[in-house]
C-alpha cells in the first residue's frame, strides 16, 4: 500500500482519534520528566492506554504489510535444479533506513537492488487454505458491552473512533473496539502506574573512538573496521499457560470468546522491572502462527492492559498456490512486493562497502565507454516454506492468506504472497 493509504488505515484504528489536547495534562508530562517522575504520578496518575494503544495499532499497520517473525529454515527441500533468476527493483523491507547506512545495495536500503535465484526448490503446484477475520459480524456496540463486563469497565458504549467504554481520562479502566477487520480490542487499566517502580535508565552513547572528538571519522578504512553488532536479544520459549501469568491471560480470551487454548504463549519480565508480567498469546491456525497476536500485562491473576484481534476466523477454502520456485520470481515482481521478514538472531546486514576519506579529493570520473558502476546484491534461495500472511482489502476486510517464507543458506527470509495469479483480482 502507498504511505496515504497505511496512514488512513492507522487513523481508522486510533483510539485517541478525535481527543481534543489537554494543556494542563501536557505541562504536567513536562514537569515530570524534569523533576521527580514517580513522585508527580502517584500525586496524579496519567494513563498509558492511548500510547499502548497506538503502539498496537502501528504493529498491525506493519503487520499488514507482511512483515513478521521468521523462523529458522529447515533443510532444502528437494526438487528442481532450475536457476531462476529475478531482479527486484527497490524492494521495500523492514529496517530499511538502518541498513542503508551500511549498504546501499542491499534490498531496502537507498537505491536497493537485489536479483534471487532458487536453488534446489520444487516447481510444483499445490493448494492451501485461506482464512478471514469475521469483523463484520463482530464489531457493535453489543460485543463492546461484552468486553467490559469481562475486564471490569464501567460505563456504556459510545463511538469515538471505534466503540469505547469507560473514561479516557486516566481516572478508570478503559477498553476500545476497533473498527478494522480483525476488530482489534485494547483495554487499559491505571491502576498498572502503581505497579510501575522502575524509571527507564537512558541508554549510554557510546564513547567515541580514539582520536574521534565525536565529528565523523576521517580514516579511510576497510569493509571490517565497521563490523555490525551481533543481536543478543533472545526471542522467548512457549510456555504452559494453565498457570502464572499465561493462564490468566488465557483464561481472559476465553472468557471474550477467543480460542485461547489454540494460542502458543510467551512470558517475558516487564520493562520496569516490577511484579509485572509481559504475556503474549500467538494465534494459530493448524499449528502456524498467523502473525497476530495478543499482548497484556499481568500481575499475579490481574491484567492492567491487553491488546489484540477479537474478531473470529472464518474458512474461505482452499487456493491454488504457485511453486516455491515461481515464489522467488515474485520477489522480483512489482505486482507482489516481496518484503524481508524481521528477525533478532540472523545477521541482516550485507558487509560494509569501503569507506572512503572524506579529506581526499572525489575518484575521478570513468573514461567515455567505461561501464557505470550499479552494485547488486545476489541472494540464492535455498529454502521455501509455506505459512500464513495478513492482507486487508479495500474495504476493510482482514484475511490470511498463503504465502512463501524463502530463506537462504544465511538464514535470512523473505516473504511474498504464494496464491496463483488466476485466483487474484488484480
């Protein structure tokens, strides 16, 4: 989707949409970042419903557009040696702007260009279930009635930009239903602001390098002497949910009428490294994480906030999907996007091109004839699995569809959409 079009999908979830600025609440939130932050909040408590909320209603933008987190590639499968050969232009993947800096002729950075080969995939055709969020039948001022009745908010349903309950003031509990196609809910309460003890610390810049007063360095240097950092954040193992924070959390979806026995959980500790818990409860669907997911934090048996899709699935049969080998062509087809899959624990980033002295005169120019220089990065793609994507329509339906995740002997993945051409609109 173009940038108009993912902004006006993000407004349409906005809980804050239509909130008129609070001067006094906003010189408060100045006064507290100056001076004695716990202190100005347990005098007068702020909420944090609004910025959960927005923070969730961006993951589903970026959910949209088909990122997510990949999984690591199992062995080739065996099939065809055909060499298929596609070029991408400016493919648009997550963390672009990071790696630019690095590369700029990896796909996604500035100027991007990438070619995929498959190797060693099958070039056969098959078939795989699709599904759709039934939004429609789930958003009303009903459902949201039922939403309070089971996370203790009071008051009566009203549209602000979906349907809410409760005041959004920060003096009480508040929760909110979407008007997306997953009818994604978000619940808030403040009494979470005691729970919170621990100020986030800033993070340290680092110290610059020897001879460096902090200006760009001036050394020429080779591709190693800018090495990226290796990640160190582990992603977290399911857990058993039928007790501790995943069994409230579990038991909560199923009281909205959510199949919380289907959903694989994650505990994690909270940021501010109090009692609280973060959980999340993955949905899937025959086993295959859908990419959605539900998010709360919890003490003890009590949630404060929660977020994620309400809204059911519902089966649209099965679809004709191209073969893993017609999948790497795509991700060189305009018409499909292919986008790179996100991932803590595989290196992303290409080796950095030369540096050049910036106290040395510009290279001089090639002779008349000479080829122009046009870096490209060759990825070959040794591995295909088929898994699940979100897609929204043009009027607001949420569906899940087919897809490719292609994966190289790296470990890095890729994902393009695997229904065949003669079962799309386009």
């Amino acid at each position: 989707m173009d940038e108009d079009e993912a902004m006006a999908r993000l407004r349409a979830v906005d809980p804050a949409a239509g909130a008129e600025p609070d001067a006094e609440r906003l010189a408060e939130r100045t006064a507290e970042r100056r001076g004695d932050e716990l202190a100005v909040r347990r005098e007068r408590r702020t909420p944090r419903w609004v910025a959960v909320a927005a923070v969730t209603a961006g993951a589903l933008v970026v959910g949209g557009a088909g990122f997510g987190i990949g999984r690591a590639a199992d062995a080739p499968p065996t099939g065809s040696d055909t060499d298929l050969v596609a070029t991408a232009p400016e493919i648009m993947t997550g963390g672009g702007e990071a790696r630019a800096s690095a590369d700029t002729a990896f796909a996604g950075g500035i100027g991007g260009r990438t070619t995929f080969t498959a190797q060693g995939l099958g070039d056969e055709r098959s078939t795989a279930p699709a599904w759709a969020f039934d939004g429609a039948g789930t958003v009303s001022a009903a459902t949201a009635s039922r939403l309070a009745e089971v996370l203790g908010v009071e008051g009566e349903p009203r549209q602000e930009g979906g349907w809410v309950v409760g005041p959004t003031d920060g003096s009480g509990p508040t929760v909110q239903l979407g008007t997306d196609g997953a009818a994604s809910v978000w619940f808030y309460d403040p009494a979470i602001d005691e729970l919170v003890t621990t100020p986030v610390e800033p993070v340290p810049l680092p110290a610059p390098a020897e001879g460096d007063e902090g200006g760009m360095s001036s050394s020429s240097g080779d591709a190693g002497d800018i090495a990226p950092t290796e990640p160190t954040v582990e992603e977290p193992e399911p857990v058993d949910a039928t007790d501790g924070p995943a069994a409230a959390l579990r038991e909560t979806l199923t009281a909205l009428g959510v199949d919380g026995d289907g959903a694989e959980y994650e505990v994690q500790p909270h940021w501010s490294g109090g009692e609280l818990q973060s959980v999340v409860a993955h949905q899937t669907v025959g086993g295959v994480r859908t990419g959605l997911m539900w998010n709360a934090e919890v003490a003890g048996d009590r949630l404060y906030s929660l977020s994620g899709p309400l809204a059911p699935l519902v089966p649209l049969g099965d679809y004709e999907v191209v073969s893993p080998t017609e999948a790497v062509a795509r991700l060189g087809d305009p018409r499909f996007g292919g986008s790179e899959v996100w991932r803590e624990d595989v290196m992303r980033i290409m080796p950095a091109p030369e540096e050049r002295d910036w106290n040395a005169p510009p290279a001089a120019p090639p002779a008349a004839g000479d080829p122009i220089p046009w870096p490209v990065a060759d990825v070959t793609i040794t591995s295909a699995e088929l898994t699940l994507t979100e897609h929204w329509t043009d009027g607001g339906a949420t569906l899940l569809l087919p897809a490719y995740e292609l994966s190289d002997a790296d470990g890095r993945t890729w994902q393009v959409i695997a229904v065949a051409d003669g079962q799309l609109a386009f």
